[in-house]
C-alpha cells in the first residue's frame, strides 16, 4: 500500500477491500501504534462482518489517545452504512430464492446391528445432538457477530472495553516484603476490631427522629439501578464477554421494556441458558 491509496483511504474509508484489510495488518505489524490505520482496518474487518472485528476493537481502543473519537467515528453513519447494505442486499437474494416443493427421503433401516454398536451408535448420537443444539443457539446468538453501538450508548461501548484485572507477579525477592507487610496488615486488623468490640459493648442508641421532622438526605433504592442503560448492544456485550447470567438478566429487562418483543428476548434467554448449560 502506497502513500497515495493510503490517503484516499483516509477521505474514503466506506470504500476499503478486503485486500486493502489485509495490507493494513501488514502495515501495523511494522508500525502497532499507527492510530488511523488501526481505525482504518476496523472499518475493513466491519464491511466484511468479520469475527475478528471484536477483539480489533477492544486493540484499537488500547492504541487510541481518545476514545471519544473512536466512538464517534464506529457509531458514525458513514461507519455502519456498508454493513446496512450488505444485510439489504442479503435480506433481497434471500426472497428472490425460488422455493420448489420438498420430497421426503426415508433412509433404509439396516435390520442387523448388535447391541454394543447400537449402544455407540446412540451415544455418538446424543453427543452429536448436543453440539448441534449448542451451534444452533450460538448461530440464533449470533455470536462473533460485529458489535454495532449508537450515539447514545456510550455505556455499552465502554462496558465492552473493560478488561479483565491482571494479578501482579510476586517476585522471589519480594516475598520476605510481602510476609512482612501480611504480618503488620494482620495487627492492624486485629486493633481495629478491637476498637469495633468496644464501641458494641458500650450499647450505643440512635435517638429516634421525631414524627415530621424532614430528613437530611433521600435514598435513592434505584442508586445502581442500569434498567435505564439497558439495550440490546448491552446485552450482546455481555454475551460476547460470557457473562451469561448478565445477559439473562438484561434480556429479563428488555423484555419490561419492551413488551412486543418479548417472545424475542425470552428465546435468546433459552439459548443463552443452553450455552450456559455447556459451559459449566
């Protein structure tokens, strides 16, 4: 990729190929923070509904100086209009099939088979039926699928970007340290328990507060209440994350919120619980 196809890509990036995408990996071998062609390939890997398009999202974030404008530029219209169109012209060639009238074909029965090989057979079976039960639930999931955000969720966008805690690496010279601090830590503790010993032990009362006399503060019982925030990019967020019990949740509220697709979320629900299942 030259400096002339690069800088078109930078005016025109609804009009990048799959082999410009690739070229681009190239290029960010050799140059990782490179923050326009990271951006550049997202939009790539979006127009090709790619599973990679995910995890490049959370890199690109990583690599970017503001989020905000990464934000702005994958909710952006401009962004998500080659995905638009490429589900239309999709959704078209799948009307336009011709749909000819099935013929049942009823295989052969085979009369002699033993015992232990039916006994395999069904086993094999029942196994076979299970992955494509767990397949069929990740395909209905769409699991892997680009994650698509709007202007005004901002909270998906950055629920998506957490990333899990990384534990320190304790050293073999830090041990004696970390033993001694575990030591003074414990003292510590134990003197202020202590102190909560006593402070029970004296019986302390609140005074009443008298009938009609007006509160200082109101408590919010909704403080950590996210039904508001709740979206259906939220919900996929999770799942993507695995974070099945989430995503059960979240569906439980879009199906509050909205009532008219509730047979929708409440099958997601049983598909999300049979991954859930498969995965203990």
């Amino acid at each position: 990729m030259n400096v002339t196809d690069y800088t078109y890509l930078i005016n025109n990036p609804n009009t990048i190929t799959e082999k410009q995408t690739l070229a681009l990996e190239k290029v960010l071998d050799e140059f990782p923070y490179f923050q326009s062609a990271r951006a550049l390939r997202l939009k790539g890997l979006y127009n090709e509904s790619s599973f990679k398009y995910n995890s490049a999202l959370k890199v690109t974030a990583a690599h970017t100086t503001d989020r905000a404008v990464l934000f702005d530029f994958i909710s952006s219209d401009d962004f998500n209009a080659i995905q638009k169109e490429l589900f239309k012209k999709k959704a078209t060639e799948l009307l336009s099939i011709n749909v000819i009238d099935s013929i049942e074909i009823i295989p052969h029965k085979l009369e002699s088979v033993t015992n232990t090989f039916e006994t395999e057979t069904n086993d094999s079976e029942d196994i076979q039926a299970i992955n494509e039960t767990v397949g069929t639930a990740e395909e209905k999931l769409e699991l892997g699928k680009p994650l698509e955000f709007s202007k005004n969720e901002t909270h998906s966008f950055q629920e998506w970007l957490q990333l899990s805690r990384i534990q320190p690496i304790i050293r073999d010279s830090e041990t004696t340290n970390s033993t001694t601090t575990s030591k003074s830590e414990d003292i510590s503790k134990k003197k202020k328990e202590a102190i909560i010993d006593k402070f029970i032990q004296s019986n302390p009362k609140i005074p009443a507060i008298k009938p009609g006399t007006p509160s200082n503060f109101n408590i919010d019982i909704n403080k950590d209440d996210t039904t508001s925030l709740m979206t259906e990019t939220l919900a996929k967020v999770y799942l993507e994350q695995k974070k099945y019990q989430k995503a059960i949740q979240a569906y439980e509220i879009l199906i509050l919120k909205y009532p008219e697709k509730s047979s929708f979320f409440a099958d997601r629900i049983a598909d999300i619980k049979i991954l859930q299942q498969n995965n203990n």
